[in-house]
C-alpha cells in the first residue's frame, strides 16, 4: 500500500517506423524476410532455438535473422550459427549508435525477445518490447510474466525452436496479421507506454505523496 510501480517507457518520436531499404542494401538484405533481435548478448538470451528455427524455415523461405548488439556471448552466438549451419542466413550488425537502434528495427520484419527461463529474465520486463512495438513490429517472445503482465495477447509466445518455427511461419503466411499486430503495437504503447503518459503519472504520485 506504500508503493507504486513505474513500468519502463519508450519515446514514441524516435522509435517509430522508418524508410529501410537504404539501410537493408547496406547490410545486405534484399527482398528476405527478417526476423531481428536487438540488445546485449548475455547469459540470459538463448537464440539457439531461433538458429534451430531458421535452420529449418530457410530450407524453403527465404528468411534471415539480423542481431544488432554485442557483449560478451557475441563469439557463443556466432558459435551457434556455425552449429546450426546458418552462419550464410545471420547478420551480426554489432554495437550501433542509440539513435540508429529504430533504423535498424525497421529492417526488419519480425522482432524476437529469446530469453532463458531463469531468476534474471523471471523479473524482467525488457525495454526492448516496447521499442520493437514503437517501430511497428509483430513480436515474438519468451513466456515471461512481466511481458505478459504489460501486454497479454498483443505479442506472440514461443519456449523452443518447434514454437518460434510455427509463429515465424505463421506470420510470414499472414502478412494481413503481420500487419495488424505492427499498427495495434504501436498504438497500444502510444496508449500507456510513452514517457510523456509515464511521467505524468509519475507527477501525479509526486503531487498525491506531498499534498
């Protein structure tokens, strides 16, 4: 009763969606699908069953997978694309700068948050969802309950490479719904996720405690 949560935000003005296609040229990317994933690449995020994935759909999609971050597992992930034999299919785009984050979202046509079940991602409401969602994107994400909590039904769920295969698959069939989930995305976190609504809800507890 003496305690108040504040959810992480996104600002609307600058993750938005963009024209990409200059972008998609310079990293190679031509008329394929693609599935993205943008953060650090630590301990708590598992892509090994999104390679197992794309192993599989791009033996007869035409689909690859763009990962904008680094950090320590970066080599561990290369690794696991080497295993799966999609090294030829995964665009490591590396560190970029902050502003150039919702550039790079917009090449893509999917957006994934792959997170191991375990006490860090249990806790964990990554920023990450509501950029993805800001830029207009369908996502596709790990069970967590605090992206559950936030959003419900507004993403899709997958816990292993038999789910991600089936979503992906599904929304590449289903350009109409890809579409959908991108407009009502950003809507919905226009609706209760921007800064600007945050902060003035912040303000209001401010005001409420002093008076």
């Amino acid at each position: 009763s003496k305690s108040e949560y504040i959810p992480n935000g996104v600002d609307t003005r600058i993750f938005k969606k963009y024209s990409s296609n200059e972008l998609k040229s310079s990293l190679g990317i031509d008329d394929e699908f693609i599935m993205g994933f943008v953060g650090a690449l630590r301990e708590w995020v598992d892509l090994e069953p999104v390679f197992e994935s794309l192993r599989r759909l791009s033996q007869h999609l035409e689909i690859k997978l763009l990962i904008v971050g680094e950090e320590s597992h970066l080599n561990k992930n290369k690794d696991l694309a080497r295993k799966y034999m999609v090294s030829d299919k995964v665009i490591f785009a590396g560190t970029v700068p902050y502003l150039d984050v919702p550039k790079y979202m917009s090449c893509m046509d999917i957006c994934l948050i792959p997170f191991k079940k375990d006490s860090v991602s249990k806790n964990s409401l990554p920023l990450k969802l509501f950029e993805y969602m800001a830029c207009e994107k369908p996502v596709i994400s790990t069970r967590l309950p605090g992206v559950i909590n936030a959003v419900g039904e507004k993403v899709l769920y997958a816990s292993n490479a038999d789910e991600f295969s089936d979503r992906i698959s599904y929304l590449f069939y289903n350009k109409e719904v890809l579409q959908t989930m991108g407009i009502e995305g950003r809507e919905f976190v226009e609706k209760y996720y921007d800064w600007s609504i945050i902060c003035t809800k912040l303000e209001e507890i401010l005001e409420e405690s002093a008076s």
